[in-house]
C-alpha cells in the first residue's frame, strides 16, 4: 500500500490552466474521491497520476517514488474507465487474464490468479460469457477484475458508473467499497456526482472550476462543515442568507433585510467585526417545519409554502420567504400516511438552532 502525493502540480491546455498549483495528499489504503464540476480538472489529475499526462511543473510521487517522468507501463496504477473498455471477442476469463498473458506469465498461474479474482468480483460463474452477453453491472466488474488482477498501487476510477442506472450504480457503489475494504489499495475515485461521493469515500477533496482544491476531509467534514460557499453549495442542497453581523451582550445576531436577526454563532476570525457582511449555510434538514410558533428554538422565521416535492424517504418543501426568496426545507417520511403537514399556500413556520448553521465571509 502506497499514498499519492502532489506537490505544487501546474497543467494547461493550449494556453489555458486546468490545474493550479495544487498540493494534495491521498493516504496509502484510502477509498478517495475528486469531487467537482465538469471541467475542473479531476480527470486530468487521474491521467498524471496513471501517467497519460505529465504535468507542466510540479512533481508527483507514489509512496517515496517520484513518478513525475516515469513511463506509464513502469507504474504500479491501473485505471477502470467510464466505458469499460472491454475486449468483445474476449469471454471473462480471457480479459481478466489479458494483462498476465501478454507478459507471457504460465498458463497455470494465470488460472491461479484469475480464479482467484472473478471470486473476488462475484462473476466466477461468467467466466465463459462474452462481455456482450453481461449486463452493465457485470462488465463493470470485468473492468474491475482486470484491473486488480495486477495487484496495482493504485487502482483508478474515473466515473466508472456513470453508464449505469440508478439502481445498480447504488449496488455497485457498495460492492467497490467492500472491495476496497477487502484488497485495502488506494483507491481514486473521479465523479460529479456527489451522492457517489459521500456514499464510498473514506477521504474526499472538492475542486472548483479553476482546478483548484476547495476543501480535503471526510463526507462528514466536508459535507457538515464546508470551508468555502462553493463546497456548501456543491456538496448536498444548502440555503444561504447574507446578512450583516450585529454583536449585542456578548452575543452575534445576523441582521437579514426584511427577515430580522437571526442568533448565529460567535465568529473568532479578525474580520468578523460589528457591520462585517457575512454569509449563513443552512442545510434543508436541520429546519424545523410547523404550523404554528415553537419556543425550543434559537430562531424562527415566517413563510408560505410554494412547492412540495415529494422523494419518498422525504419531502422538500419550497418556502416563500418576505423578502421573496426560497428557503428549502426537507421533512423525513417516518410513517405511512397520505395526509400532508402542509399543503400549497399555507403560512407555515421555520425554526433551527444557531448551532446548525455555517458561516462564511461575504
């Protein structure tokens, strides 16, 4: 096992920057994933790594390796692609073995290995299926197979279940997980997607659409704690106020125009200072919904509902603030009932704490 590291890694394109004096760490053994936009360099970052691209300064290293310069083919990195890439004239046994038999490795040993790997990966009962025969899931874990069966460093995935439907993306999402989990190699996973994200990683970094890291934690850090707007706003459905920040007995307020003050945390940075402009992050299931005014609750704010979407294990309801904005507000589906809490139109009522909110410099 062998972390990945960069250091100060720069890359353009015909002149124009995908990747900007990026440093970044990813521990040996760890499930990791570049979470971001379309564009923002995710991909490119996989390519350095597996050696397809090189970058323009910067160094990269496996462990104590310095790989900057070293050959593709010498790097302990394979890579499952977004497409499988998948040898159809091949059965299963055939491309999992592919990598062993072009190295001209016994015959009986690459039975050895690949028997061992289809076990591994749940398809020891395809092995004589072509990949047109498999359904989507299937041949992504061919692609998986092939790509372990070299015991690599690094195994990397670059949107591997972007083809898949929903359901079985949740499916193969966990089978991954416990993969990696079994075979303990560092895994990078490349997505937009942030569900995917939050839902495998051990350790993940957000990147924004200059290539630049935005934040590097766990889902919980980054997803609870966000260090920027654009990581609140990237990661999960959040409701931002911006307001200006009021210091009374001792206390913080956030004045929001039309709306009132709001009790927020007290902030310890140098420009938080009376009259600073400061922004608040408020995920949508930290609210509390009702129909009347509650007193357990540190603040409170007026609305008529706009919109109900209902999403089985919950349901979003969009509040009309007075200040015309929407406020999100999600609600928990705990039991069977075809009765509504609210319904279109209704004066409704919104509570949280000022211990549910983040704050962030306007």
């Amino acid at each position: 096992m062998r972390g990945i590291r960069f250091e100060r890694v720069h890359k353009s394109f015909h002149g124009e920057p995908v990747i900007q004096n990026l440093s970044l760490e990813i521990p040996s053994g760890c499930f990791f994933a570049l979470l971001g936009p379309s564009g923002s360099g995710k991909t490119t970052l996989l390519r350095m790594i597996a050696g397809f691209e090189s970058p323009d300064k910067g160094r990269i290293y496996i462990g104590d390796t310095d790989i900057t310069d070293m050959a593709s083919n010498l790097r302990r990195v394979n890579t499952v692609f977004q497409n499988y890439a998948l040898f159809p004239h091949l059965n299963v046994f055939e491309n999992v073995g592919y990598a062993l038999t072009i190295r001209g490795v016994h015959k009986d040993i690459i039975k050895e290995k690949v028997m061992a790997t289809l076990e591994k990966v749940r398809l020891s009962k395809f092995m004589y299926k072509l990949p047109a025969q498999l359904s989507g899931g299937q041949q992504q874990r061919v692609a998986l197979g092939r790509a372990i069966i070299n015991e690599p460093d690094v195994l990397l995935l670059d949107e591997p279940l972007a083809a898949l439907d929903f359901k079985l993306r949740e499916r193969m999402l966990l089978e991954l997980a416990e993969l990696q989990d079994e075979l303990q190699t560092t895994f990078v996973y490349v997505t937009h997607d942030q569900h995917e994200a939050l839902t495998v990683a051990d350790a993940m970094a957000i990147m924004n659409e200059d290539g630049e890291i935005e934040q590097v934690g766990s889902p919980k850090q980054v997803y609870e704690f966000p260090t920027s707007v654009f990581v609140a706003q990237f990661v999960g459905t959040t409701n931002m106020l911006t307001g200006t920040l009021i210091k009374r007995d001792e206390k913080s307020y956030l004045r929001v125009e039309k709306l009132g003050e709001f009790a927020i945390p007290t902030l310890q940075e140098t420009w938080a200072t009376e009259g600073a402009t400061v922004i608040m992050s408020l995920r949508p299931e930290k609210i509390e919904l009702s129909t009347r005014p509650l007193d357990n609750f540190d603040n409170k704010v007026e609305g008529t509902v706009a919109a109900i979407v209902y999403h089985g294990r919950s349901t979003q309801y969009n509040i009309r603030l007075a200040d015309r904005s929407i406020m999100r507000v999600f609600v928990q589906n705990e039991e069977h009932s075809t009765r509504e809490i609210v319904t279109y139109d209704d004066h409704v009522f919104l509570h949280w704490n000022k211990d549910s909110v983040v704050l962030f410099r306007g």
